[in-house]
C-alpha cells in the first residue's frame, strides 16, 4: 500500500469509533444514493465500496443472495463487522479490488472514490468487477466542496489546508476515458450544512476521519492563525441566523455496464 494510503487508511481508522457521531453527511448522501437504484433492488450479489463502519451495510443485505464490503481501513471493517450483517468484509483498496471478474450486480460506494489518487482507475476497477448489467451507484466530492473553509484559511497564511477535489469536467473524463458504459449519468447536487462555530465543523470533520487527508498541505496552522480564520469565517460567511456554512458539492453517479 502507497504511503498516502496507508495515511488514509491510518486516518480513518483513528476516527472509526466516532465516525457514526459525526456522520451526518455521509448518511444524507447515503440515502440520496440509494434512492437511485430505481428496479435494480432485486441485484442478487452487492458490493458496498468503502463501507466505512457499515452503516448501509444493513439497508444492502434486504433481498440480497451476497453482500461484501471493502474498506481500506482494518480499523473501519472491525466497526462494520460490529453491524452483524451478514457480509463478507474484506481490506482492500478501490483502485486494485481484490475481487474476481464480473461478480457483482451492484456497486454502492457512498463518499469513498474522492480518496483515490486515480479515480479513473477506480472506476475501471469497478467496471471490471461488476457482471454485464450491473450497475455501479457512487457519490462523490467536488472541486468546490467547503470553499468558504479554503477561503478563509488561504486569507490567513495563503495555503487551503484542505484537499483539492477534482472539477466535475475531470470526473466526467475519468469516468468515460477508459471504458464505454451501457448508461452514465452524472450530476453534481450542493448540499450545504450549518455550525454555530468553526470549531464545531472542525470536529466533525475530525470525527470523521476527512481532517489532513492531503499529503500535500503544509504545517498545521498556529491558535492565532485557527483564530484570524474563524474570524473571517464568521464575518464573511455568517447567516441571518447567525450560522456558518459549510458546502459540499456532491456528486451523484448511476453507470451501468
């Protein structure tokens, strides 16, 4: 495993047992994901692609013959295998599956694929995988996505101090580059949550593991500099209701082969 990964899979793993807690918008996107498998319910053997601690491991396993989760992360699988749903849990990363050839029906990866240093490998991971007819459902992050977090920290010492996500023009040449999908739908849906303080999205991103996932980003930031980006988050961004924003532009894919 890349070193990146191994700091990935590290990271998450440090947060898996708060991950449930501050999971509010994987679980939104989640639900949105899974409302767009449309007549494909019945898919017999499913995979959830970065199953993190497994919380639609339970959702996946109604009127399925076979479930199997992956997740980089032991430390996540461990809080999936927690779940007791009946699933085969295995490690492994989403640019090389360990899987065999066309074995699955369906694909649900719900905010995983914005981690892979290659999406398009990803992707062509999944579309060997998956059997003629399947379907792969995943979302994803955006170029975009917490802008007003990145704006405020470059304000202060000139760095985003968070991940750069890809553009949706650079998804959609990922995704079709490498393979000729049967159906390839693609949108990108804003979905914005509030905090009373900075801290507050601080933490949850903490929480959930997306803290320093860059291996890119400098130095952690001193308390005064943490300090003069609240303040200009607060003054620039602040609502009506005296709330801060946080955006996330998420992108929502059905793809069948």
């Amino acid at each position: 495993m890349m070193a990146t990964k191994q700091a990935i899979a590290s990271r998450f793993g440090q947060a898996a047992a708060s991950y449930d807690q501050f999971s509010t918008l994987q679980r939104s996107t989640g639900q949105r994901l899974w409302s767009l498998i449309g007549s494909s319910a019945m898919l017999s053997t499913r995979l959830d692609l970065g199953c993190g601690s497994g919380y639609f491991l339970p959702q996946l396993a109604q009127d399925c013959q076979r479930l199997i989760g992956v997740d980089l992360s032991p430390a996540m699988l461990k809080m999936s295998a927690q779940r007791n749903t009946p699933a085969m849990l295995i490690q492994g990363d989403a640019e090389s599956l360990p899987l065999a050839d066309s074995c699955c029906d369906l694909i649900f990866s719900n905010l995983a694929l914005q981690w892979c240093d290659h999406l398009g490998q990803a992707l062509a991971e999944c579309w060997r995988v998956l059997a003629p007819g399947g379907m792969l459902l995943w979302s994803s992050l955006a170029q975009g996505t917490l802008a007003e977090l990145q704006q405020s920290f470059q304000v202060v010492d000139g760095e985003a101090h968070i991940r750069t996500f890809l553009s949706l023009e650079a998804i959609e040449q990922q995704a079709w580059q490498q393979h000729s999908w049967q159906q390839a739908d693609l949108s990108c849906e804003p979905m914005v949550l509030y905090y009373a303080q900075l801290r507050d999205l601080l933490r949850e991103l903490k929480g959930f593991g997306a803290n320093h996932l860059d291996h890119r980003r400098p130095g952690l930031m001193t308390p005064s500099q943490l300090r003069s980006a609240e303040r200009y988050y607060e003054q620039n961004f602040v609502t009506d209701s005296l709330q801060l924003p946080a955006t996330y532009q998420v992108i929502y894919g059905v793809f069948r082969k």
